[in-house]
C-alpha cells in the first residue's frame, strides 16, 4: 500500500531546519526532564574518583550526538573522567539495565500524557527479533546464527525486541540477546572447540542484576517474548493490540493475551504452521483446506488485495483468519486476530504499524550504531544496546516537543547537514507506492519482501539514498 501520498509537492526544498537545541547542553537538559538523578540512590556504589553514575551514563548517552561511536574516538578533553571509568560502568554487572530502561519509558508516556489531547489511535506492543553482527569469536555469549537478510550463517546477535507504539511515537521498551547452539556438537553455537574454550566467561550470582539477562540468552525467543510482554502489562502499559510475524504467532500468545484481566487486549499476527487444524461448521481444516472451502475472494478495491474471512475454533475459543494476496496469483498469507469484530481494511490498517519496529530497527542500526558495540563482556552488550534505546527514546521525545518529522532528520542535522525531509518522505512514498504496482503487475512477486530488501540489503539501500540525494 502507498505509504505516503503526499508526493507532488517540492516547494519545501527551501526549508532549512536548525539545530541549535541539539547541542550538548540542551541534551543534558532533555535528559534532566526525565529526572535520572533519581536513579543516583540505587546507583552510589559506582561512584568512584568523583564520577557520580549521572554524570558517566549521561555522557554514553551523548556518545553519537557527538560524532562517537564509542569513547575511544572522542577527544581527551571532552569529558572529566578517563576512558576506564565508562568501561567500568559498562561491564558491571550489578547494573539493572532492564530498569533503568524502563524509567526512561514510563517517564515519556507519562510526559506524553501529560501534554497529549485525546487520541483514539490504536495502541500497540509489538515483538520481533533482529540480527546484530559482530566479528570477535571471544564476545561472551556469540553464536553463528542465520541472518534470513544475507542469507548466510554470521557471527552475532539475536536480539529480541518489545516496543510500544503510542498512536504517534515507536518506542523500544523491553529486550533479551539471544545466541544459537546449533546441532553439531562438535562446534557448539558455530564455533570449533578451541575458540569455544578460548570464548570469554564470567561468573555471576544470583544477587546481580545481569545474572537473569545471561540466562536469557539461551531461553527460547517464545520464552523471553511472553516475559517482556507479561513485564510491560504489569507495569501498566495500556494497549488494545499486541502485534507479531509469523516466527512469534503461536497458542501461547493467544493465550496471554486471554489471560490478561485489567484490560482488553486483541492479537494480530501472520500465521504459517501449516499442520494446525482449526474448527469451521464443526469441521476440522488446515489453513490452506479452509481457504479453498470458502470459494471465490473479495477484492478489497482501495489495497488491491483479495481475501477470504472466516470466524474458527481454535482450542475451542473463537478467532478470525483473514487470507489476502496481492493479485489473482500472488502468494496467500493468512493472518490470526483473536478479534473477531474486525474488518479485513480495519485489520490491514492496524497490522502495518506492526513495520515501525522495522524502521526502529533501521534507524537505530544506520543512526546510533545498534549492534557495533565489540565488547567481550556480555554485560557491555546489554549495556549497549540499553544505550541505544535510551538514545532513541531521547530523540523521540525531542520530536514531539519540536513537531518534527523524523529522527534521521534530527540526527543529520546534528552533523550539520540541512535535510529536506517532507521531499524525502515523498519519494520513500512515491518507491512503496512502485513497488505495489511491479508486485501487482508481476503476481508471483512479494511485496513485503521488496520491501525488507530496501530496509536491509546495503546495496539496495545505497542505490536508494543515492536517487533520494539526487532527485532532491
């Protein structure tokens, strides 16, 4: 679907944009609104040489805002303390990376709300996983894993993401890293038995916080998903949809989701376990035996996409599956919600706010250096992408106060660049709006996997920015 119509203007190329508050000292200020001194109680064990736990995570925090990618490239006189004293912090694992994260979170909904007018948006969780790269075989905790982008088995990361999406804003509110042993136990988690000794280890008890966030890491990604899920409604998230791909899609969502009692909450997510037998008029059918018995498709005319609908049983509780392709021989996908009122259009509609993950995912990467941290201690990596997040949510929070439009936008100003972004976004809208009419016009072609080529493969992405660049 055409993401942004909006593509016939071009008058704001004229529009400069400042940015004078995102100097250091008005990021200080920003991060000062969300009152991280009151984390200095639980935190004065850190205090060394002088160096309260405010001041060291307030300079991580400003690291790329700086033009820094870690503390090495930033110049001796930048900062009071050495480079030790925010390695030290880093790899401490007495550190609960997972609450500070959430102080940051729940300070902006409350920041948000504070100031917000009624908004009837849908509210959301969303789940999935990203890979994070990286090249030394004695980082704690790394595996060789697939990475369905390249195609390849690389050295890295998983990382399990739980965001929250406010009707406006993306924000990346839980997460667990994961790695893979593999099958071969003759190179456990992809590695020969010599670099597996050699692999970096550190013993923790149970009284530190990153004791369970190493545990994690070896959970199943169902496991720690249901976790942070079950983590964010206790702190009091308020949602009306948890939304998912197909790796996550499965019975014991459905039923938490059921189980939670403070409030309603529906489920969508795309369906592929072919071998699932689902009740229809008292009859037991596949996803592919039930959509062949509900004959001819429907022609949704403002998507394009043909469906087929149906309310089944499944362990004797009703849900809705929606069948929908691109063209009269494009390839079925079937999507569950456990909300049986839905529309397929209502459906589509709230099921594509499922991408903000992606993009954050993106951003973040290309922007804030998500997965570059090379750390042998496993406790730096949490640490990192804790980092990350923070960043993120500290941009997002920027964004509202000032109306502007994009984050990227935010961060290339910051580099002194003057960026046309309302242009930009029309021609992003303007290559989503050709890549439905080629899937249209060559049916057995994707869409959704045209578009996470553009998000993913670095050529395609380099070609992109390349037309963006020009065309402006």
């Amino acid at each position: 679907m055409l993401l942004n119509e909006d593509i016939h203007k071009v008058d704001e190329l004229k529009t400069n944009f400042t940015h004078r508050w995102f100097e250091v000292k008005n990021m200080l200020e920003l991060i000062d609104i969300f009152k991280f001194s009151s984390l200095l109680g639980n935190f004065s064990f850190f205090k060394k040489q002088g160096f309260s736990f405010q001041y060291v995570i307030s300079a991580l925090l400003l690291l790329p805002f700086l033009g820094a990618s870690n503390v090495n490239e930033v110049s001796p006189n930048c900062f009071e303390a050495k480079k030790d004293v925010f390695y030290r912090l880093k790899n401490n694992p007495l550190i609960d990376w997972r609450s500070i994260l959430w102080l940051f979170v729940i300070k902006f909904i409350a920041i948000e709300k504070a100031k917000a007018s009624d908004d009837s948006s849908p509210k959301c969780l969303i789940i999935d996983d990203s890979f994070l790269a990286k090249s030394g075989k004695y980082i704690e905790k790394i595996s060789k894993m697939w990475d369905h982008v390249s195609k390849k088995y690389l050295l890295g990361f998983k990382v399990n993401l739980l965001g929250y999406w406010d009707g406006k804003t993306f924000l990346p509110i839980d997460f667990a890293i994961h790695r893979e042993k593999g099958k071969n136990e003759k190179k456990p988690y992809g590695l020969t038995l010599k670099e597996f000794k050699k692999q970096t280890k550190k013993n923790r008890t149970k009284d530190m916080a990153s004791f369970e966030r190493e545990k994690e890491a070896d959970k199943s990604k169902i496991k720690t998903g249901l976790a942070m899920f079950k983590r964010a409604i206790k702190k009091g998230i308020s949602i009306d949809y948890l939304l998912m791909d197909s790796w996550f899609t499965c019975n014991e969502f459905i039923n938490a989701v059921r189980a939670v009692k403070t409030q309603t909450i529906h489920l969508i997510g795309m369906y592929k376990i072919a071998t699932t037998k689902f009740i229809f008029k008292e009859q037991e059918y596949t996803i592919a035996q039930l959509r062949n018995k509900l004959g001819k498709s429907k022609r949704n005319r403002k998507t394009g996409y043909y469906y087929l609908e149906a309310i089944v049983l499944l362990d004797g509780k009703e849900i809705k599956l929606f069948f929908s392709r691109k063209g009269r021989r494009g390839k079925w996908k079937t999507i569950l919600s456990t909300n049986t009122n839905l529309s397929f259009q209502a459906m589509l509609k709230i099921y594509a706010i499922r991408w903000t993950i992606e993009v954050f995912f993106k951003e973040s990467k290309q922007l804030l250096g998500l997965g570059k941290e090379q750390a042998n201690d496993f406790d730096a990596q949490i640490a990192a992408v804790t980092l990350v997040m923070m960043q993120h949510i500290l941009i997002s929070i920027r964004h509202r106060f000032d109306n502007y439009e994009s984050k990227g936008e935010i961060f290339r100003q910051n580099m002194g660049e003057v960026f046309r972004k309302r242009l930009s976004d029309r021609l992003w809208g303007l290559l989503i709006a050709l890549i439905n009419i080629i899937a249209e016009l060559f049916e057995e072609c994707d869409e959704e996997e045209l578009i996470e080529k553009m998000f993913y493969d670095e050529k395609i992405k380099r070609k992109i920015e390349y037309f963006i660049k020009y065309a402006a």
